[in-house]
C-alpha cells in the first residue's frame, strides 16, 4: 500500500539531563547548513570527522567536536553555543541526538541520520557511560532547569543494563526505536541522507562519496586518500586530543578513550537466545517491518 508524503510535524519537547529540544524552536537557520543527527553512540563523531574532512578538506587537526556543536546539549549555555556557531564564516556542521518529531525542521539545511544495530549501540554506550567522570555528572546535573532524574554511574553490569535500556525505553537516556522510525519514515525528503554504520564499516571510501554528493561538495581527487586516512578509527583514535579536546575533563582518559574501535558484536558472547530474541521482539513491535530490517542490516 502506498503511503501518503511524509509531511514533518513536531509533536513536543524532549527535555532531560542531557536535552533541551525547544533550543531548536527559533535556531536561525542558514540554507547550507549541515545537521548531524544520530541516536547516542551510533556513529556521532565519525560522521563528524567526515563531514568536516569534506569542508575542510582534508585538513589535519580539525577540532570536529568544537567545530560542530551539539546544540541540544542543556549542560552548556545556549547563549555560548549559539554565539560561536553565528560566529562561524565556514559551512556549519551541527550535532542533534534528537529523534526528527522533536526538532524544529528547516526545508533548506541537510541532515544526515545515521543507524546501528541497538544492541552494539547499547554496548558502546555502556562503555561510554562507564567513563563518565564526575566533572561531567556536575556538568549535566547541577545546572538550573533540570527536567526528570538526573544521571548517575551505569550498573555492574552490562547484560543487566542492557534488560535496563529495553524494559525502560531507552533508559538512562533516550529511546532509541522511537528515535530511528521517526528518521526512518522521512528518508525519502531530498534533504535528508541515511547512512549506516555497517555500511561505513564496509565501504568508507563509498559512503564518503555518497555524502559528498548528498551534500554537493566536490571532492578534490589529489586529496581524497588523505581525507578517507582522516576517518579511519585508527587516525581517529591517535588524533583523538585533537579531534575532542572539550573531553579532556569530562571523560576518563579524554578523547583517546572516546573513541573506541568501533566494533560490532560485542553482544553475542553476552546475551543468551532469550535475550538476544527480547531485542529482537523490541525492535519488532517498536518499529516498523522495513526500518527494523535497515537498523539490524544497513540493507534497505
């Protein structure tokens, strides 16, 4: 059966200790800007990296992390980020973890979205959240206007904040089937661009390729060996410092241990068939045929 155009209509706020979506309401939006939008530890910083190695390209150290704000951030002054981000005289690049029925949508600006699997997304969370210092539990903790709980250290345990994360929707974050249907079902709209992490796994020359066309960069060919060397995790990760210096507080051992190596499967040693089919009847009831199948697959 058909389906009728997707016509984008915000439905609320989504506010927590990390988010602050009404941020987006009035952001004034320049017609070439580039929003980076991704459900939490799915592929973030490494389609950070690309699209700035596209801007700038193939610069080395390019502070991507300061470059490309995170605008829905509650932890930091709306009033600083959006200073700097006016301030830019390059082609913006901004980060949203947001899913798209909660953001102030601009017909002009280029989003791209990118998916992975839930349960090697929850296991790279879990090992973000585990490195989380306490200058960062102040950060998003202790600032005025706080809605809900607020965070604190993950469980013991993996397996037991995985059954966490699915019996509480998302929880200590966000809710991750929700968040990649509602970017799932406007993938036809010309300014938007989905992009799985497997496929960036498989192909990173490709999948640079195809985000420089979605986003009309002409790619300089003398430099394009450098600017794909630029977003492999090995380059990442030894230029991590330089890439994310705002972690250097924040996250235990900073950038160096922010990126990891972006590995999958880290699950199947962990999970029993129970367990491993309880993601799976999640992601079953919680989204739609097609979109499961993109999440689990990166196949459309």
């Amino acid at each position: 059966m058909n389906q009728p155009p997707y016509k984008h209509q915000k439905i609320g706020e989504y506010q927590s200790n990390h988010f602050d979506s009404p941020r987006w309401n009035e952001f004034p939006f320049r017609d070439d800007d580039i929003v980076i939008a991704t459900y939490a530890k799915s592929g973030t910083t490494w389609m950070q990296q690309i699209v700035g190695q596209l801007i700038f390209n193939g610069a080395e150290g390019i502070p991507v992390m300061d470059l490309c704000p995170w605008v829905d951030f509650r932890a930091l002054p709306f009033d600083e980020i959006m200073e700097a981000i006016e301030e830019m005289d390059h082609r913006r690049f901004l980060k949203t973890h947001l899913p798209l029925d909660k953001l102030t949508f601009s017909d002009k600006a280029k989003y791209i979205h990118i998916s992975r699997d839930g349960r090697d997304t929850l296991w790279s969370l879990y090992r973000h959240h585990s490195r989380y210092t306490d200058t960062f539990y102040e950060m998003v903790n202790e600032p005025p206007g706080l809605v809900g709980p607020k965070m604190f250290p993950p469980l013991d345990d993996v397996v037991e904040y995985y059954h966490q994360w699915l019996d509480r929707d998302g929880f200590p974050f966000h809710p991750f089937f929700s968040h990649n249907q509602s970017w799932w079902e406007a993938r036809h709209l010309p300014n938007i661009l989905l992009v799985h992490f497997n496929n960036l796994k498989a192909d990173l020359p490709g999948q640079i390729r195809r985000v420089a066309d979605f986003l009309e960069i002409e790619i300089d060919e003398n430099v394009f060996p450098q600017i794909v060397e630029h977003c492999t995790f090995d380059y990442m990760k030894e230029h991590a410092d330089e890439l994310t210096p705002m972690l250097a507080e924040s996250f235990e051992g900073g950038g160096k241990n922010f990126i990891n190596k972006g590995t999958n499967g880290r699950w199947k040693d962990r999970l029993s068939q129970e367990e491993i089919q309880k993601y799976e009847d999640f992601a079953a009831r919680e989204m739609s045929t097609d979109c499961a199948k993109w999440i689990a697959t990166g196949v459309a």
